[in-house]
C-alpha cells in the first residue's frame, strides 16, 4: 500500500500544518512516512510544496515525481496546476477555489488564467476533483487562515485513507490553545462541503 | 582555518548544508571542496534524514578518537525533509567537561619549536594532520555508511548521499539492477571501490554538486592503474542543478542505453502558468517604510544596498529598491564602500535586526568610526521572521525561551557617536521625515524602523496596527499604479480594462498603509 500526496499553495495557507497533521495520522497508522516542504525563502507570498510520501515499503526520496501522486490538494488554482503533472491521471485532486494572484498579475503584466480554463485543464488531466470554496468558508467562519483545515476535512470525506475521527483529533492536538475550537469547527464544516453520492 | 591544525579534545562536528539548485540560499557551492580538499577533514555525506541522525552521533564518537573535526555535509533535500527518526537512549554518566592546557597546540602562532629542530608550529600541526589521514582510510574503509549492492553488467552506479538515494528511487522504473556503490564519507573507501569496480566497464558517479568524488575516482583509478571510464557531473551529468530521479534517468538512458526504462507517462499540460516571485505578508511593516524609501531614494537619486531577510524582496517586481543582495550582514560594507569609492549620491542600507544582530553591527561599527556618509535603515520586527521565528539579540528571550535583556537600540547607537531616529513604520509620513533628515545630515545615521512582525503578533493574539475595512473609491482612482509599483501589496491588482484598481477582501488584512500611499485619496 501507497499514498503519495502533494500539498500546493503560497506561503501563509497553511500547508505545513496540513501535511504535518497527516504525516502524523500515517505514522500513527505504522506507515512509513517521508515528505519534504519547499518553501522558496520566505514565510508568505511565494509557492509552497509540501511532498508527503506514506506507504508499507521502504520510501527512499522523499520528493514525489512525475505522475506519482495519488492525492493532489491545491490550496490555490495556479498552484495546483503548477504542479499538477506530479498527480496519476488516475488519482485524485481537491481544489480549494481561490486566487492569489501574483506580482505580475497584479502589474497587469502576466495573465492569471480564468478559473472556467483551469478548471478544463484540470478535468482534462484527470476525472477525479473536488473543487470546493473552503477560503470563502473559513472566512465566513470568522479567519482565512482557517482554509488548511477546511480543506482537510474535506480530504477525509474524499480519499478513504483518513479516519474522520482520528484526523479531526489530530488537527486539535496540534492547534495553539486559542485556535483548537475554531479550528475543529472549520474541519467539521470543511467534511460537510463535500456531497459524495 | 586553524581547527583541522590544532584537532580537538572532547568532540566537534561541523554541520554545513549545502543547497543544490539554490532552492532558497544565495548560492550552489559544495562544502566538501572547502572542508576536505582544503581543511583535509573528513567529512559525512547523508542520503536521508535517519542516516544524518546515526552519523552525527558516530561522527562525536569519531571526532572524539581521532582528535580531529568531523564534518556532516547535508543538502536541502536531508534538511527539509521530514521523515520517521529512530531515537535511541541518551548515554549516561557522561564525564564532566575539564580543560587540560596544551599550549603546543592550542596556541596557534608560528612559534618555533625546540622539539622538532626549531621548525614553526604551524608546519608540525600540518605533519600531524597529514599522518591522521592514514588513520581516517582505515576507518571509512569500515564504515557502515559505504557499501556494495550487487546487480548484473558492465556498467556500475554510484551514489554519494542523497545520489544514492535517488538511484534507489529510480531502480522501480528499470527493468535490471546495475552494480551500485553506496558512498556516505570522505576520505573515500578506496579498498572498497577498487573492488566495487572489478569487472566493470564503466562507473557512472551522481554527487552533489561538483565533480569532486568523481575527481578522486580518476586520481585513485590513475594511481592503482584501473582502466574504467569514469563518468559524472563534470558534463555527463549536468555540472549545475539540483540531482532528481529525471536526471538519473535521462542519465541512464545515455550511460546504459541497453536498460529499458519504464517510467509513467503523463498528459501535456496546455495553460499559462504565471510564475510567483515571493513578497511581503499582506499587512507587514516592512512594506511602509520600504515605500517611505522608495519615495525617498526617487527623489534624491539615492542608491540602496540590501540585505537578507524578509524585506529583501523590496528588490524584485514591483519595487525593485534594494541593488545589492549578498550575505548577511553585507548591506552596510557595501554601502560604505560606495560612499568611500566616490559614489556621490545619497547611499542607504536596509537591514533587518536579525541580520543585523549576526554580522550587521561590525558594518555600523566601521561607518560610525570611519565617518562613512552611509544612511543605515534597521527594519527592526524583534524576530527572526524569515526562517521561522527564532529570537535574537533584540528579541529579549535566550534560544531556551527563558526572559533577558534585549540589545538597546538607540543606546548602541549613542556609544557609537552616529544619529538614530525611531520611527513606526505604519506612519509612512514619519518614515518619510526621518529618510529625509538622515539624507541631509552627513556622517552615518541610523533609523531604526520599529514594529513586531505582523504575522508573528497575528499568531500570538496581539494587534500592530487596527484592522479597518480598506474600499477603492474607482471615481478618484486614475489607474496611476502608484500602490501596486511603489507598494507591492498583493491585495491590490489592476483591471487593466478599466484602469482602475481593486482590493481583494479575502486577502487584504485591514493595515491601511495603502490609504497613505495613494496620492489622490481613492483608497480609504
């Protein structure tokens, strides 16, 4: 057994904490685990990666390369089809659908792609996503910051793998004292938004 | 140097990361070259985050026997990986620390020595450090860290550390097991690899970076007369870049075109993908006095020389303010030197206190006693906010998280004799003031540009600024760009249609600065 997952965002949506709680739920599992973060330089604004990488076997990089990831979680469009050739056409990709739009974007000297587009080119790629507003969600919540586990809530609905009840346990042990409520509620509401027939 | 000279007693190991592909370090240099080739220490080379654990421990154990520095080379890919670590039992009744004089050989000076006929000391340190190289073969000759996999053909692998590693991950995709030596030290196991290399045609060697085990393969297959053709990243491989598992097969594929490889196809992808450069946190500090000097340097021509750390990014698109970014601490040299070559312009330098406090405060020093005309701009947000919050000298709290007393500021500044302004950079019309005092005063000036890092106070539960809700007013807005090229904040994006700009709500965090930098009003 395997389960390779890509994280994708910018810097401050809180992938790190989200590839943490589910580096942990594996290990908790006795799964193998091995991932790494590329962070660029900076806490916020540029590209993060997180690599986490589960199985039985020995793992031995602990980047994930082309095609071989089963899970492929975008925190941002852009991000997620920056690396999107790293996920198995046969996997699965969940989207959070928001845009940070970049420098350049911003200059209005670099064209952000329409969502319609990304979305197409998604679905093209592979059969299997969710596309979800879990930063719309979060902020309604009352913080932004709360769309990493939004988004993780939602993942347990989605990939079998995760135990609902184990995760959400994870993502309160490892939440600061004054964000640990807030933080379950938005996992609770993020594994409502997903409706699976 | 003088370390590797005068060895050690009790134990030392040197940890040096080393950034293949400048992942997020100014540079893709190889420590090995400067540990071992120049220091002749010896060094440990990790192939995972497990194996730098186990060789840390023996490389105390080693350092410890052999009186000599040992040197843990990890790259980007052992240091930021996160992984299932092993731990074993902490040793007890550990001896306590005494000092034992040997002036022989802590003293190190060219002093002659009666001993040795008057030779100087610096030439017997070097004697004995050669001799220790006979010592350090035998051990890397036994070390658990290099090691034979068997496998068919003429053609054998070679993987130094993290090279290793991705030979393993790339063996899934081919359809044999080629001969692989796996290497985790320096001096080399050359007992070892003349045996590895038997019967072979061909090594192909993945290290990272330079050529530099691969350079001591033809030195020991030219001294032991071995004729194997030895291939690496002296331009097989490619010579500059990260190692991956594409790499490593694009390099079978030429180095043994007979093995078939089956790695998993994938679609093309067909869109734009704009590309990211990194910034300041929406609603960071450094982005009000970053634009306080912009405004300031436009004005009087002025030149800026930056430094690491958050607000180094003042010198990509859009603000392009900083001119130079080298090491830490560089920023102040490198502006007094302007001053001193004749530059005659307004010369400032930005520097964060973390920066400041590690190397920073020798360039002040200088300025303030050389009388250097350099206008020194400390961003001072008490963290070590780049690399994740560790506290320094300003920060008022030891590594251990216990209370002391945080490096005063302006007291410094006082015993160094050079003005200083404190000013909060949220007051951009302050920041303003002070820029401008400080270009018409001569003689070195500091401001110390004040206020916690954003992000680290959100965290804590402690406000810097009021957040209030921030509207474009599109009737005043004349699409000038004046707060996307001189501000940056990634909230505020231009239509170019209407030539208006607009404030994205889910980003914008309410820090106002964005009012005070638009002339015209349209932003409150």
């Amino acid at each position: 057994m395997k389960m390779d997952v890509v994280i994708t965002g910018v810097g401050g949506q809180g992938n790190i904490f989200a590839s943490l709680v589910i580096s942990q739920y594996a290990m908790n599992k006795k799964f193998n685990v091995l991932g790494a973060e590329t962070i660029g330089a900076a806490q916020r604004g540029g590209s993060v990666v997180s690599h986490i990488r589960i199985s039985d076997g020995t793992i031995y990089s602990p980047l994930i390369s082309r095609g071989q990831a089963d899970l492929l979680v975008g925190m941002e469009y852009v991000e997620m089809m920056r690396h999107i050739r790293l996920l198995n056409p046969k996997g699965t990709y969940l989207l959070n659908a928001m845009k940070i739009p970049t420098v350049l974007n911003n200059m209005g000297l670099d064209e952000y792609p329409g969502s319609e587009e990304i979305l197409q080119a998604a679905r093209k790629y592979c059969l299997h996503g969710h596309v979800i507003e879990a930063s719309a969600l979060a902020k309604k919540l009352g913080n932004i910051q709360m769309t990493n586990v939004v988004m993780l809530g939602a993942l347990v609905k989605v990939v079998p793998f995760f135990d609902y009840r184990e995760v959400k346990w994870l993502v309160n042990a490892n939440s600061p004292e004054r964000f640990k409520e807030a933080n379950v509620k938005g996992f609770e509401e993020g594994y409502k938004l997903i409706k699976i027939n | 140097m003088h370390v590797n000279f005068t060895g050690i007693r009790g134990g030392l190991v040197l940890i040096s990361a080393d950034d293949p592909g400048g992942l997020s370090s100014q540079n893709e240099e190889d420590t090995r070259i400067l540990v071992h080739q120049y220091a002749h220490l010896p060094i440990f080379d990790p192939c995972s985050p497990q194996e730098a654990k186990a060789m840390v421990k023996e490389a105390f154990d080693l350092s410890e026997r052999t009186e000599l520095v040992f040197c843990l080379r990890p790259v980007t890919r052992v240091c930021h990986a996160r992984g299932i670590i092993e731990f074993e039992d902490l040793p007890k009744d550990l001896p306590v620390a005494h000092y034992e004089p040997d002036r022989e050989r802590f003293i190190m000076s060219a002093v002659e020595m009666p001993k040795f006929g008057g030779l100087k000391r610096p030439q017997i340190r070097h004697r004995w450090l050669n001799e220790k190289q006979l010592l350090l073969q035998g051990i890397m000759e036994e070390s658990a860290y290099n090691w034979i996999e068997k496998g068919e053909g003429k053609i054998g692998l070679v993987g130094c550390g993290m090279g290793y590693t991705l030979i393993k991950e790339a063996e899934q995709y081919l359809d044999q097991r080629l001969p692989l030596l796996k290497l985790g030290t320096l001096p080399l196991p050359r007992k070892k690899i003349k045996g590895f290399v038997q019967g072979l045609e061909r090594v192909v060697i993945f290290e990272e970076t330079e050529p530099f085990v691969e350079g001591l393969f033809k030195r020991i297959f030219q001294e032991e007369k071995i004729e194997v053709e030895v291939l690496g990243r002296s331009g097989f491989v490619p010579a500059e870049g990260e190692l991956n598992l594409q790499v490593i097969l694009d390099t079978l594929s030429k180095a043994a075109p007979r093995v078939k490889l089956t790695q998993p196809q994938v679609p093309t992808l067909d869109l734009h993908i704009p590309i990211r450069t990194r910034t300041q946190c929406v609603g960071c500090n450094y982005r009000g006095i970053l634009n306080a000097l912009k405004q300031t340097v436009r004005k009087h021509k002025g030149i800026v020389a930056g430094d690491i750390g958050c607000h180094d990014a003042g010198s990509f698109r859009p603000m392009e303010l900083q001119s130079t970014i080298y090491c830490m601490g560089s920023s102040v040299p490198m502006g007094s030197g302007m001053v001193l070559a004749g530059v005659n312009r307004p010369v400032f330098a930005f520097i964060g206190d973390s920066t400041f406090y590690h190397n920073g405060i020798l360039g002040l020093m200088n300025a303030a006693n050389n009388k250097i005309n350099v206008n020194v701009i400390l961003g001072e947000n008490t963290v070590t906010a780049m690399t994740g919050f560790q506290p320094h000298p300003g920060t008022g709290v030891t590594l251990a998280g216990e209370k002391t007393t945080p490096v005063n500021v302006p007291k410094l500044a006082e015993s160094l004799g050079i003005s200083y302004r404190v000013v909060n950079p949220y007051d951009i019309k302050q920041c303003r003031e002070a820029l401008e005092a400080a270009v018409k005063e001569e003689g070195p000036s500091l401001i110390v540009s004040s206020m916690p890092c954003y992000l680290l106070s959100t965290r804590r539960g402690q406000k810097v600024f009021e957040p209030r809700e921030i509207r474009v007013d599109p009737e005043r807005c004349n699409g000038c760009m004046i707060c996307i090229n001189d501000f940056g904040c990634p909230a505020i994006s231009i239509n170019k249609d209407q030539k208006k700009v607009s404030i994205d709500s889910m980003i914008c965090v309410g820090c106002a600065l964005c009012a005070d930098v638009c002339k015209r009003g349209a932003i409150s």
